[in-house]
C-alpha cells in the first residue's frame, strides 16, 4: 500500500484528489494520512467527500475514513466500471474538480463513462467551467482523450445548485505533448459568466479586456453569458489557441474588486504568458502533470512559473510511477520536461 502524507507541499485537497485518481488508474491500494492538515478546516470536506465516492463507486473501492471531518483515508480500488453516474456535491464544491479526477482514474475504461454532477461549476480555488472546456480539454484531447461535456446550470458560492454531464470515452494511446518552442497566438477569446447582476458589470469586464489585447495588438472576441443561478456570481475566462497548445486565464467576480480590475487582471495574466514564449499556463500545469507522466515518450513544455500544485504534483506522481521529472530555467520561463515512465 502507497502511503501519502497529505500534508506534503501545499497540503490541500489536491493531493487528496490526485492521489485516489491514481489509485484507481495504477490499482494500486494508498492510505492518506493528515488530509489538509494545512486548512483552517482540516480533514474530509464535502466537495472531498463526493470526488472519492464517485472514484469510489466508478471501481467499486473498499474505502475506510469517508466522512467530513476525516483526516485519514484508505483506498483500496477495483477495476473500472463503465456506465452512468450522478452525484450531488450538496454544497457549491466544484464540479470541474471532481470532473478532472474522474478522467484521470478512468483512462483504462473500455467502454464510456457519464457523469452527471450537482454543485459549484465557477467557485475559488477551481478551474471555471469555462477554462475546463476551453483549456483543460483541449490540451487532454492533444493527448489522445476524448470527452464529451454539457453544461446544464451555473452555480456560485454559497448556494451551488449548478449542474453538468461529462461523458469519458475509452483512450487508446496518449501522446506526449512537445511544447519546447514558442507559439504563434493571434487572437483571444473569452467568456464572461454572470448570474443575478446588473449588465454593466459585464460589460465594463468585457471592454477592459479588450481594451488590454488591443493594446498589445491581439485580436479580441468575448461573449456574455447571463443566466439565473441560486446565487449571484460573475468571473472572466480568456484563452488563446497555437497549433499546439492552448493558453488561459480565469478571474472571478469578488466584492469590493471593480470590473475594469477583473478584466484587466484576467488579460494581463494571459498577454503576459503570450509574451514570455510559455506554452502551457501555470494553472493548467498542474493539471496536465499526471498526464504527461502517463505517456509513452517525453513530455516537454514551458511555463511561466511552477505553482505550489504543481511542485506538490511532481512529488506525488513519484510515488506512483518510475518517472523523471527535469526543471530547466530558461531565461524568464521553466522547461519541464517528462520522461517515461512505467506502471
């Protein structure tokens, strides 16, 4: 059995996610000691909760320590069953969290797997569902997996009630990414969400960022989404798209933060990695880490900066897998390269 201290590096609920998603994807059986032994609120929380009964239920895992509060955790998986899923997180936990531990413990499936989930789809400290489907997808499809998503409701903090469907397919190989050289992005394009508020905040978002790529002579195209949601909540996704990559930024609507602020942070962080020559952002980063020590040949990209995500995913992924993992500055960008590994 792996034994995974959950206090390692950033210490949060990542680690706990990625490394049950590993369990399920090696049948490998891990015990996760001091699970965010870091947080203010220590232990199992309900978005937690829900990510490991859904690997739970999609291997049919022995698992001992599932409850709120827990701050240890056995996990010992079965093999992949494919079919229809549901879960509800019952809070505004986030569902592209729990999407992206799925995927990775499900690539061996033979058959496609859908699941249907109820909670946050754009809250703090996740992926906005926004970057999910237009970043994080993306860059996994480049690799050789396909999905299929939809999105039925938003949900913000504190209500939730957002709801989406994710369909896995089978994957056949993964490629590796080779991401060494910069790109050529020409236009940017965006989301802005928005629930329960006045137009004007969204506009004003919308031509900041505008203004911000015309500045820097990139092309802009961004469209508003508003809706109803039981909460009230707003937040800005931007991506460029190479031949080979894709890069991306998310901001989120915070009070007392205006518009124009929102708008502009989220187009700087995205010129800014433009600019550099980076090709993977350094959200996404972490990320596609596990992926790229899945894959037959070495993985190579460039990133602004390594998050304390990513360097706590590195460490995991060798306690999982025989894999090589180099960090090389270039000038004002990291090279990461990963080399192969075995199961």
């Amino acid at each position: 059995m792996i034994r995974i201290d959950g206090s390692y590096g950033e210490g949060g609920g990542q680690i706990l996610r990625y490394a049950v998603a590993l369990s399920v994807l090696t049948n490998k059986p891990v015990e996760i000691i001091n699970i965010r032994a870091k947080r203010p609120n220590p232990g199992l929380r309900a978005q937690h909760h829900t990510a490991i009964s859904c690997m739970q239920s999609l291997c049919g895992a022995d698992v001992e320590g599932l409850s709120v509060g827990s701050s240890k955790l056995t996990f010992s998986p079965g093999n992949v069953k494919p079919g229809d899923y549901k879960f509800d997180i019952g809070t505004a936990g986030s569902i592209t969290l729990v999407f992206q531990a799925c995927i990775l413990c499900s690539l061996k499936t033979n058959n496609p797997i859908t699941i249907k989930l109820r909670g946050g789809t754009d809250v703090k400290w996740s992926p906005s569902w926004d970057y999910f489907v237009n970043v994080f997808l993306p860059l996994v499809q480049k690799m050789g997996i396909k999905t299929e998503v939809k999105l039925i409701k938003r949900g913000y903090y504190p209500k939730g009630g957002g709801e989406a469907i994710l369909k896995i397919f089978p994957v056949r190989n993964l490629q590796p990414l080779g991401l060494a050289d910069k790109q050529v992005f020409k236009e940017i394009r965006g989301i802005i969400n928005i629930a329960n508020l006045p137009d004007h905040i969204a506009q004003r978002m919308k031509h900041t960022a505008i203004k911000v790529a015309v500045k820097n002579n990139l092309q802009t195209s961004i469209t508003i989404d508003k809706t109803t949601s039981f909460s009230a909540g707003t937040g800005i996704t931007l991506w460029s798209t190479s031949n080979s990559t894709v890069l991306g930024s998310t901001v989120l609507g915070e009070k007392g933060v205006s518009s124009e602020e929102i708008g502009e942070n989220a187009a700087n962080q995205l010129i800014n990695d433009i600019k550099l020559g980076a090709t993977i952002d350094t959200f996404a980063m972490d990320q596609i880490l596990p992926y790229m020590a899945l894959t037959e040949d070495k993985s190579v990209c460039m990133v602004r900066e390594l998050s304390n995500h990513a360097k706590t995913n590195i460490w995991l992924l060798k306690q999982f897998f025989d894999v090589e993992i180099e960090i090389n500055e270039k000038q004002e960008l990291m090279q990461l390269s990963v080399n192969k590994r075995h199961i």
